[in-house]
C-alpha cells in the first residue's frame, strides 16, 4: 500500500530568510549574465571569426543560443523539480553551468564555443526554474512572496547592467577573458549546498495535491497566463534590445557609448523601479497589474514612435523599463501562486519556456516588422506599443469578467 504524498516528507520546520533570499535572487541572475556578459565583445568576436563561413550569423548566435536552450529545455527542468527535488537539481546546474560557461575562455573555436552556449542555456533552464519555484515554496505567504518576486525582477535588472559594463571592462583584456566571469556560480553553488533545503512536501502552510492525485501540468489554468507570458517576454525586451539603435537615430553617433550606456542604464533603473513598487500594488492583483504594466509599455513605446527626437526615446524609455518591472513579477504571480506543491515546478518550468522564448523571438520579429514593411524603428516601436494597448484592454476585459462571482442559483 502506497503513502499518501503527503506522508512522503515530514513537515519542514525550517523557516527561510534574507540569506536563502540572496543566494536564490544570485542563482537567478546567472541566466541573465548568460545573455548580456560577452556583448561586448561581441564585436572582438567577430573579427577573430570573421573569415569562417556563416560567421555574420553565427558569432550573434552566441548570444542568442542560450535563451532558446532555456525556452526549450525549461518545462523538462520543471518534470525534474516535481520528482525528483528542488535542491540537488539547483546544485549539479549551478557547477554545470560554470564549467560550461568558461569552455569558451580556453578554446579557440566557433564551433566549440556554440555548443558550449548551447549547455549553458540547458543549464540556465534548470537554474531559473529551480530558483523561482524555491522562492515560491520557501516564501508562499503572498507578502513575502510578492516582495521576493519583485526583487527577483530588481536583482536580473541591475545585473543585467552590471554584467554588461563588467564584460566591457574585462573584455578590454581579450574576448577570451570574460567568459572566466561564469566560474563565479560554483562557489555560490557550495554555499547553496549549506544554506538551502528541500521544502517537505508535508508542508501544511503551502497548498498540495489530495492523496492518491497524480501531479500534473495544470492546463487548465496555465494556458492563458503562458500565451500571454510569451508576448510579454517579447515586449519586455524590444526596448532593451533596440534602445541603442533607438538613441543613434536621434543623431547621436555610433560610437558615443557613454550617452548610450546611460539611456540604456535609466531604463533598467526604471525597470528596477517598477519591481520595487510591484510588492506594494501587488493585493490590486494581477487583473489589475497586468493591464496597467501592459498599458504604460505601450503608452512609453508610443511616446518613442510620436517623439523620435532623443527626449521621446529617453522618456519613453523610462515609462516602458517602469511597466516591464511591474509586468515580470505579475506574470510569475499569475502563474505560480495559484499551484500546488507537487506541480509547481511544471508550471514555472513552462512559465519560464514561455518568457525566454518571447525574449527569443524578439530580434526576429523586430527585423520582420522593419524589413518586410520598411518601416523606420521608432514607427516598428510604436506598432508593438499599439498591440501592447490592445492586450492591455482585452485582458483587463477579461481578467474582470473572470473575477466576477458567478450569480447565486436557487
């Protein structure tokens, strides 16, 4: 005769702090670091590989492999989570991941280095899902919650930048040199192996499965939230890809990097602006965030489009990074904090499949949009504001009419 599940583990009487907080906010940004780290040496890179063939499309793909590994790859970390554990996935991911990511600081080649992009994205997926899933599972009371999934959003922020300005200082040594930067997760990995634990599945303070129910991928309930996860990941990352070229069509030249990296810098402080604020909106709930964090993206690209001079991208900028902080940890809300313990890595799993591959896809639907209509990018901008705003009204429609109790039969 079988246990019920929730005779497998004792209760945990552990109680998780700012300590497990920091180390699961630092695991959380080592798929950002993943993505911006060697960009500025995408340029050194280039030329060193330039005569190979396909080299144009290739040496970008360094950048661009890792977010699809994750897209990918994600919801099978989120099958793992749910059977076999949170804890020890997080650990082999992490030492994986700064092998992996350092491959590329020893070889000289294209094709080495590619595949090695190609596991540090399969090792991101395991990260990222494991560490929003713990952050759930240590932190479900909705307060505590909320203030960790804000700053989840507040710490890949500001690494985001601070990644990209500490390859451009390492990078000054060689394009080799930043990619030594990955090794930083395996010590943060030793201190995990100390400082975390697996939550108990006996947890009564969390919300399980009944005994003898087989954990599952809710659909039912995830099915919204992930489509409109995808078109979030896509506009959450229009202005962070195309704010350069955004402020160089302004007439600011190319190389002027110091007014650029600081429009691009007032964005993610505006992004890390709306994270922080998100904790103390979030009992609005996210039939109300959702809309709102839609509507001032499209409000800030619209500005970019009307006022295309450098103070409409700048303005814009700031009102778009504002919404996209609000909008990252609805998102995860919405998903997560209607799951159950033995489920919940499936769903993070496919939420954060749905929120990569939009960040995937966003180059290529931005270069659709300007190459097959020839439309000018601050006009491409404006356009995605607008589908923005329609998504705005129609979930803030929905979500209301959702909300509403159903009438009372007699």
């Amino acid at each position: 005769m079988t246990k019920p599940i929730l005779d497998v583990e004792k209760t945990s009487t552990r109680r998780a702090g700012a300590w497990q907080a920091a180390l699961l906010l630092a695991g959380s940004c080592m798929p950002v670091m993943g993505s911006v780290l060697i960009t500025p040496v995408l340029p050194q890179l280039s030329q060193h590989f330039g005569d190979q063939p396909g080299a144009d499309v290739l040496v970008p793909m360094i950048v661009a492999i890792p977010a699809l590994m994750i897209a990918i790859f994600a919801p099978f970390a989120g099958q793992i989570v749910d059977r076999l554990g949170r804890k020890n996935l997080l650990i082999v991911a992490m030492l994986a991941y700064a092998i992996a990511g350092t491959v590329p600081a020893w070889i000289d080649s294209l094709t080495g280095i590619l595949i090695s992009r190609a596991f540090v994205g399969v090792f991101e997926a395991a990260i990222m899902t494991v560490c929003t899933t713990l952050i759930v599972d240590y932190f479900h009371e909705e307060r505590r919650r909320n203030k960790y999934l804000g700053l989840q959003t507040v710490a890949t922020t500001l690494g985001a930048t601070l990644f990209i300005a500490l390859g451009g200082a390492v990078g000054s040594a060689g394009w080799h040199a930043p990619f030594w930067i990955y090794a930083i997760a395996a010590p943060i990995a030793v201190v995990m192996i100390f400082a975390l634990w697996e939550p108990g599945r006996g947890d009564p303070t969390d919300a399980h499965i009944t005994a003898g129910e087989k954990a599952r991928v809710p659909w039912r309930i995830l099915g919204l939230p992930l489509v409109v996860t995808v078109f979030g990941g896509f506009t959450f990352y229009v202005m962070v890809i195309e704010v350069s070229y955004l402020v160089v069509a302004t007439g600011v030249a190319a190389d002027n990097t110091a007014t650029i990296g600081l429009v691009a810098a007032i964005a993610s402080l505006a992004t890390a602006a709306g994270a922080l604020t998100f904790p103390r909106i979030a009992r609005r709930g996210t039939a109300v965030l959702l809309p709102l964090a839609f509507g001032l993206q499209a409000v800030g690209m619209i500005v970019v489009w009307l006022f295309s001079g450098f103070v409409g991208v700048l303005i814009g900028a700031i009102i778009v990074g504002f919404g996209s902080g609000i909008l990252l940890p609805s998102l995860v809300t919405w998903v997560v904090s209607r799951t159950r313990f033995e489920e919940r890595g499936r769903a993070t799993g496919w939420w954060t499949a749905s929120f990569f591959f939009g960040q995937f896809v966003t180059p290529i639907i931005m270069g659709v949009i300007t190459g097959a209509t020839g439309a000018p990018l601050p006009v491409a901008v404006g356009a995605v504001g607008i589908a923005a705003a329609v998504v705005a009204v129609v979930l803030a429609l929905t979500m209301r009419r959702a909300a509403k109790p159903a009438p009372a039969t007699h």
